[in-house]
C-alpha cells in the first residue's frame, strides 16, 4: 500500500476497502474515527453490497449504484462482479449498458474514462498524459457513432468502453489500472442529442473526412507514444469509418475492432460448437446473413478464412455465405455496394422479401446481424424447421430490445428444434417439458482473453488468426452437457478459465509469428495466469 493515510485511502478507489479495514490497519492508516467502528468481513460487505444493488427498482439504477461502487472500491466491485458473473455483466454490459448510454447525460456522476474532441486537436499526448494511471496496456475507443444497435449516440457512447473494460478486467484479469476508456467526440447526427440541453457532448454535427481522419491520426500516435506496447479495441464505429481505419491501422498498430473481429470470432464458436449438435461441416453450411455490417461480413470472412485453412477454394466459401441488407439480397448486379459487402455479392436475381430468400437458399443457418426486432418472422422460423432436422437461428442484434427474435419464438416456431444463440441474455424457455438454456454469444468469451494473450507476450499485432484460433479454443471448452441442454457456449461462470485458454493460445500464435516481444516463458499457462488480477 502506498505511503498515503486517513481520508486520502478512502478517496481512492484502489486503496479502499471500507469496513474492511481490520482494526490495526485502522490504528496504522489513521482511519481510526474515519469508519463505522463495526469491522466487517469481505463476505459480510459483499452481502451488504448485494442486497443493496439487489434492492434497486431498475436496473439502470443497480448500474448507477455499481459504477459507484466501482468508484469507491475498486477490488469490491471486481471481487463482486467475478462471484455473480451471470447476474452483474448484463448490468455493466449489454443489455443495462445501452439503456445507460441513452440516459448518460442524466445519470452522469464522473467520467470513468477520457473525452478528446475535435476541440482537442493538437493536444491529444497532453491529455493522454493527463490519465492519472500510466502503465496503461488496454484501449478501448469508440467515436459514438453506432451504440450497440442504437444508432449514434455521440459522447453519451463513453459507457461501451468503460464497461468493455471492466469485463476485460472481470473476465481476464487486466489489471484495472492497466485499462484506459476513451471517447473520441466529433458531434452527433443524433437529433435529441443535439436538441437536449443535458447533453454532454459537443453539441454539433458530426465532422467527417479529413479533419476527422486527422484526429484519429493523432490518437493512434500520440496513444502509442505514451502507452507502449499498447492495444487499442476500436468499438461501436458506424461502419463506414470502422472498415477503413481498420484496414488503415491492423498493419501499422497493434489494433483490432471487436464489433468486426471480435464478434466473428465469438460467432464462429457458436457456429463450431452448433456442428457438434447438427452434426454438419463448415464448408456444407447455407450461412444467410440478416445485416450486411460490421458484425455479419466480420462474421462471414473469418468463416470464410477457416474453410480456406481447411483446404476449401476461396470462391465455393464465399458463395456459402449470402447477406440480406436494408435493400434486400446482397447481388451482384447491385449499384454501389460498400467494399466490405463486394465479395460476398452472388450471381442471383434480386429479390426483396426475406421469406422468398429463405426459400431461395434453403440456409442450414440464419444468423441476425441486422439491429433490427421480429426480422425471424414465425414463417422464417418455421421454413428452417422444414429444412432442417436442426436449424441453427442465431439473433445476435443488442440489446434484447432489438433481436431478430426472442429465444421463446426460436424454440416454439421450430417445436423445439434450433439451435439458438443470442446477442443480449435470454432467460431459459420450458417448451414441451424439455428446459433449453439459450446461449448468449458474448463477445466477452473473446476479446479479454485475446487482448490477455496479447498484452501478456507484448505482440506488436492483432490479426485473424489469433480470432480464429480463439474461436476454435472456445468452442473445445464447451461441454456434452452444455450442448445437451441446447447451450452452444461454456457457462460464464467458466469465464476465467475461457480467457486463460484463449489467452494461451493467442500467444502461442504470436510467437508462432514472430510478433512477441516477451521472451518466451518455459510455461506459458503459468507465465499468463501469474499477470491475471485477482480481486
Ligand atoms: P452495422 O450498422 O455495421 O450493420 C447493420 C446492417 O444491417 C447493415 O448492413 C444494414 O443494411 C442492415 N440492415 C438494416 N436493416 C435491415 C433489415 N431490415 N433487414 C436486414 N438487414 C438490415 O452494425 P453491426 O456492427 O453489424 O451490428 C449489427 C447488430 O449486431 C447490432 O444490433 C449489434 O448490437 C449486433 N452485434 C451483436 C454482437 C454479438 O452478439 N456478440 C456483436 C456485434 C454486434
């Protein structure tokens, strides 16, 4: 513990520990006076710490009283959220996390991470140095563009790295203080937000192009020049911005996307993990895409880079995978088609109604991808039973609110056949005596454990082989019995041990390429494990 006392240990959320602090403690630090004279155990404020949050009415108010906490008591909320994983991530994250982002101008208390705006331009190292923690090794940034499924939410988006964060902390165990949230703001095309007097942001349009491009310039250099060996997770881009500056930096930092990479990664587990129960091959698969965005083309190239690895020519994977988008069937014949859908373009007349395209590809798989509700339509839902003994349905849009459908309609439309996976939670659904637990296709199976591995052996990239090697460690550790109950991912409980694995076999790959900096341990599980924060 540092050399401070009395009130400055408990103004900082690192060094205190409430009424845990032990009497001698007390006497040493100068808290004597300072605290309730009780002195509790852990398990007795953990109990207190719960059945308050559990007290709360809503739960943006159980996230408002946990963000609190986590400012109060760092350890406190880690410890609490590791032992009530399934009951606190969808708090932190999605779903509450949305609902938080479009209330974050209400509910505001400190800012968890840090703002650049436009009118930062030039200053960026200064205010990265301004960050009171400096070993930083984690990154997530996002410009507040494309919320979840929620649109743009300018400057109120902080909430999407600040809890991406604490689940690369919850699930891996980066260190907190290792963790930097930042939103880059360059206004909103949000009309509410920019009418909304309580709205915290810069209260303009967006700037796009060259100054834009500038910014992100700035704070990929100056990040990388104060924090070394950083890794920076670009999150919740609107897409047209998160392809080309991905495609712009995957070479020149050591940076992914997780709305790109991260969920093709979890969703090919799922994909992997469905086979087992269906009983199919990759490269037989009829993928149809509802949403021809970040998450579907992310999801589809890496599925398409597995049937290559596994010997399958590039061209007859390609056509495996068809996308529907706003317009309809991703064709060919189609006038301005963004890049990232180009290559998945097929040869076929075009064709608007989703039924139609079902009927027309006969998929083994539809996967929603599109941030848009009820798109699996009872009729959709019924034709995958028809064609399939098991057909994999997986509504990935966030938060729940948006899901193409709910877990209950996915076993009921195909009387109890799909495999399902979800973006947001599904509570498990009783149909015909037979209990399905739903999977939730988390991206936070992935990214702690990638970004672990990473930081761990200090690579100097990120790249789709450490997404596919991930996906394929994920979907080893899911269980028979798991699969049994119709849960195509482990249990988060399992969490921990999730990112440890991943985290191996991340780093395994880097050195496999060359791009560890860290010499390699003569055992690299235990070198890992050893860095993992435990609250
Ligand atoms: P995006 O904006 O990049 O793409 C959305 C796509 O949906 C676009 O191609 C758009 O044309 C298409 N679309 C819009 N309306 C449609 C409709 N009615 N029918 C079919 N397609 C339609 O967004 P994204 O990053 O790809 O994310 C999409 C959704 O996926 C979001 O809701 C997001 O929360 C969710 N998502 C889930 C996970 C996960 O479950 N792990 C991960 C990432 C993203």
């Amino acid at each position: 513990m540092s050399n401070r006392t009395g009130i400055d240990i408990l103004r900082d959320p690192f060094l205190n520990k409430g009424t845990t602090f032990t009497a001698k403690e007390r006497d040493t630090l100068k808290l004597r006076g300072l605290l309730p004279p009780r002195v509790h155990s852990t398990e007795e404020q953990m109990g207190r710490v719960l059945s308050n949050l559990r007290g709360k009415a809503t739960n943006l108010e159980r996230y408002v009283f946990l963000n609190g906490l986590l400012g109060r008591n760092v350890d406190l909320f880690y410890r609490l959220a590791l032992e009530n994983i399934e009951e606190i991530m969808p708090l932190i994250y999605t779903p509450t996390v949305g609902k938080a982002c479009q209330e974050y101008g209400s509910i505001f208390r400190r800012p968890n991470g840090l703002y650049i705006s436009l009118e930062d331009a030039g200053h960026i190292e200064e205010i990265l140095q301004n960050w009171p923690h400096k070993d930083v090794r984690v990154i997530v940034v996002t410009d507040g563009e494309r919320i979840l499924g929620l649109g743009d939410l300018g400057s109120n988006g902080m909430g999407i790295p600040v809890g991406k964060l604490s689940l690369y902390t919850a699930c891996a165990g980066i260190h907190p203080s290792q963790t930097l949230p930042i939103t880059i703001d360059v206004g909103t095309e949000n009309p509410k937000l920019l009418a909304d007097p309580l709205y915290l942001g810069l209260q303009q349009h967006r700037v796009r192009g060259e100054a834009y491009d500038a910014l992100i310039a700035e704070f990929m250099k100056a990040a990388q020049k104060v924090f070394p060996n950083i890794l920076i997770q670009f999150e919740d881009f609107a897409n047209q911005n998160a392809f080309r500056l991905l495609e712009h930096y995957q070479d020149k930092a050591c940076t992914f996307n997780d709305d790109i990479q991260g969920t093709a990664s979890v969703a090919l587990a799922g994909l992997y993990s469905a086979l087992r129960v269906t009983g199919g091959k990759m490269e037989e698969q009829r993928l149809l895409f509802f949403g021809a965005g970040e998450a579907g083309t992310g999801i589809a190239e890496l599925a398409v880079e597995a049937m290559v690895k596994d010997g399958v020519p590039e061209a007859k994977a390609l056509a495996r995978c068809w996308f529907i988008d706003s317009k309809g069937l991703v064709t060919k014949g189609r006038p301005g088609l963004a890049g990232h859908k180009l290559r998945f373009a097929v040869d076929h007349a075009p064709l608007s109604g989703n039924l139609e395209i079902v009927e027309a590809l006969k998929p083994t798989a539809i996967i929603g991808v599109s941030g848009q509700p009820n798109t699996f339509t009872k009729e959709i839902l019924k034709k995958m039973a028809e064609y399939n003994a098991r057909p994999i349905v997986f509504a990935l849009s966030n938060p729940t609110s948006q899901a193409e459908c709910t877990a209950e309609q996915a076993y009921v439309e195909t009387d109890g056949k799909a495999v399902f996976a979800s973006g947001s939670p599904f509570d498990p659904v009783t149909f015909k005596g037979q209990t399905f637990v739903p999977g939730q296709g988390n991206n936070a199976y992935i990214f702690p454990g990638v970004g672990l591995g990473v930081v761990a052996v200090k690579s100097r990239r990120v790249n789709s082989t450490m997404f596919l090697t991930a996906a394929k460690t994920l979907a080893q550790l899911v269980s028979e019995e798991d699969l049994a109950k119709g849960r195509i991912y482990p249990s988060l409980k399992m969490i921990r041990k999730v990112s440890l694995a991943i985290a191996v076999a991340v780093a395994e790959v880097a050195y496999a390429q060359g791009l560890a900096d860290e010499k390699r341990p003569a055992d690299l599980s235990a070198f890992i494990q050893a860095k993992m924060y435990q609250p």
